[in-house]
C-alpha cells in the first residue's frame, strides 16, 4: 500500500474527514522537475527577444519589424497552449513535458545556424513559439498532485520557470558574443535534449488525475470556454502576465532608444525586471492561499495602474524610471500568481488544462499586442507615453473588473462547491 505522503493528490481526495493531505517528496520532486522544464523552454522561448536590436541592425528593420519579429513567438506560444492544455488534460505531462520539449529543439537550431533573413527568422520564431506552450502542460500537472489549500503556492513556485526568459535576457547576448553567434542557440538545444531524457525518464502524473470528459477536443475545449471563470481570469491574465511578457520581450527595444542604453546594458536591466516579476509570482500565489486572490489582484493593478501613469511621462531612468519598473514588475508578478491561485481554486478539476490553456492563451496575446503598438507609436510620434498610458488606463480597468465580476464569480463558485 502506498504511503499517504507519497500520493498527495489521491489521499486529499479521500480522507474520511475531507481534509487535504499535506504534499510529500513525490509531489516536491514533481514540482521541481515541472519548474526546472518550465523555465527551459521558456529560456528557449526567449531567445530572439535579446537580439532584436541587434537583428534590426543587421538586416535594416524598421521599429515594427524588430517588434513583430519579437512578438511572433508570443502568439504562437500563447495560442499553442489552448490545444497543448486539451491534451495534456487527456494524455497528462508525463507524455507531453518530453514531447514540447523535444519539439522546440529544431526551431532553436533552425533560427541559430539556418536563418539568414528577416523572413526565415519569422518562420523561425513561429515554431519558436512551441516551447511557450510548455507553461499549459505544468500547471495541470501540479495542480494534480497538491490539495485545494496549498495549490496557489505551488502554482506559484512552478511559475518561477517563467525566469527562463531572466536566463535569456542576462545570458544570450553575452554568450554570443563570447563564443560566437550560434553558441546561445546551441546551447539552449543542448538542454532541451537533455530535459526532454530526464522528463520522460522521472516524470509522473498524479495518483487519482482527473480524466477529461468525453467528447472530441473540439467539443471539451468550447465547453471550457464557456465557463465564466475563464472567460473572467483570462482578462486579468491579459492585463498581468501579458503585461509581464510585453516588458519581458519589448523592454531592451525601449530602453535603447529612449535612454540611449546599450544593447547589452538594457538585456542586463531587462533581466532584472523579469527576475523580481518571476519572484513575486509565487509570493502573489502564497498571498492568495492565505487572504484570497481577489484582494491581491486588486492590490496588484492598483500598483500598475499608477507606475504606469508615472512612467508615460519617462522620467529619468535614475532613481525614478528604475523604481516604477521594478515596481511594475513586482506587481505584475504577483498579479500572476493570483490569477493561476483562482484558476487552482476555481476551475473543475477535469478541465484544469483547458481553463489553463485558454487563460495563459489570453496572457501571452495580451503580450502580443502591446510591443506591436509601442513600435507603431515610437515610429510615428518619438515617444512611448501614449503607450503606457494606454496601460494605466487598462490596469484601471482591470481592477474595476476584479472588483466587480470576477469577485461575484468567485463567491457564486465557492458558495456551488460548499
């Protein structure tokens, strides 16, 4: 008989006085190996970000271009986790933590030694966008193998691989220009490989996993979507993470053309904006275990709402543009971990990876939209305050809503549950 700390997920399940199991080491060691996957292709996922301005110079690209080149493989990341959290509901992390992480490993080496041009780097960094997809396999995963109380911590600890781009934004300049242009891409393909093994080989899914409901993937998916709470927590996602990976992948952009930076300076203080917004995601998550994701969230875009607003003005990077970045990205961070804590609290537990596709879906195209529009606005007017007023606005906008449908649909789903 298996011990009870051993199998989290089944024992919370079945305790005669409806308790939930404390998590084990099994549950521990599938949750590092689901954060380390996580932020590898992530890493991988990031990779041509760093390299935007560079790749501009090269091949003579236009603002828009550099921001479209960037942002293509947001999307395709993003919109990838609607079908990659179908079926990882259906076949579990086990099979798809390898097979994401095997996939992305040609487009990595396509991008780093075959493409030569602004098309074949947008071919590339359309398939690049597969190992965005990887974030739709692990929050099913484990949310499977730890109770209802301990899931926003957990959520939020696995959401610390979204570093994998602090890796890239620190690491793939300076690796390039070490070693030479194709090294970061040789490199990063290197540890796929290698995470790919080590998953198949020591993954497990979670005694007791829900299986989905029947019907085709087109059937559950639309189903899905109809559920209120996705529909809701996919705004505050949008607006969150989305305006976590914009900063993430358009930062560098900005910050050499409205401070004269560096290519390599701004990647440096890239990364330690993506770095504070990676650790306040499971510091957003363990708020929520203990006061309720609501008022964190509230907390968050009230934060968002005026960094914003302070930075449309651009104020000089030293104190007062570095302390609203930092600060935007603490509170985007945890914004996040608020979101996944009501997604772990909320969403039926058959369709975890559903609800979870369709709301890191609507994350990362809230990341698309974003770096297009700075680039278009930058072009034709020189400055990015327009932009980040747009962004106050929306935070605004944003903590309304929270306060307001996303707070009923939450008590009606607690008052349905008790």
């Amino acid at each position: 008989m298996a011990r009870q700390d051993e199998t989290p997920a089944s024992a919370a399940q079945t305790r005669p006085d409806g308790g939930a199991a404390p998590p084990g080491p099994s549950a521990t060691l599938m949750l590092v190996l689901a954060t380390v996957g996580f932020a590898v292709n992530f890493w991988a996922w990031a990779l041509i970000s760093p390299l935007g301005a560079a790749y501009g110079q090269l091949y003579d690209l236009t603002d828009v271009q550099v921001s479209v080149l960037v942002a293509v493989p947001v999307v395709v990341g993003s919109l990838g986790r609607i079908p990659v959290g179908a079926l990882t509901d259906r076949f579990g992390a086990r099979v798809m933590f390898p097979l994401v992480s095997a996939a992305t490993i040609l487009p990595v080496l396509f991008v780093g030694l075959v493409a030569d041009s602004f098309p074949a780097l947008l071919v590339g960094g359309f398939f690049l966008g597969l190992g965005g997809t990887a974030f739709a396999v692990g929050v099913p995963f484990v949310n499977a193998w730890y109770p209802p109380a301990r899931r926003g911590t957990a959520i939020g600890i696995f959401g610390v691989g979204m570093g994998g781009t602090a890796i890239s934004a620190f690491t793939t300049v300076r690796i390039r220009d070490a070693w030479g242009d194709a090294a970061p891409f040789l490199l990063v393909a290197a540890v796929l490989a290698v995470f790919a093994v080590v998953s198949w080989l020591l993954l497990r899914d979670a005694p007791g996993r829900p299986a989905p409901a029947g019907g085709g993937f087109w059937s559950r998916t639309w189903s899905t979507f109809r559920l209120p709470a996705t529909l809701q927590l996919s705004w505050l996602y949008a607006v969150g993470f989305g305006g976590f990976v914009a900063f993430s992948v358009y930062l560098p952009t900005f910050l050499v053309n409205a401070y004269d930076l560096t290519a390599s300076d701004a990647a440096a203080r890239t990364a330690g904006f993506v770095v504070l917004a990676v650790l306040m995601r499971p510091v957003g998550g363990s708020l929520s275990d203990r006061f309720g994701g609501i008022p964190v969230s509230v907390a968050c875009f009230v934060v968002v709402t005026a960094l914003a607003a302070v930075v449309a003005f651009q104020p000089d990077l030293v104190p007062v543009g570095t302390v609203a970045f930092l600060g935007l990205a603490a509170a985007l961070g945890a914004s996040s971990g608020a979101t996944f804590a009501l997604v772990a609290k909320v969403a039926p537990p058959d369709k975890v990876g559903g609800v979870t596709g369709l709301v890191g879906a609507a994350g990362g195209l809230g990341g698309f939209i974003p770096p297009l529009l700075m680039g278009a606005v930058y072009q034709l007017e020189g400055t990015y305050g327009i932009g980040f007023g747009l962004l106050a606005l929306t935070a605004l906008a944003t903590l309304l809503f929270t306060l307001g449908p996303v707070r009923r649909g939450v008590q009606a789903r607690a008052a349905s549950a008790a």
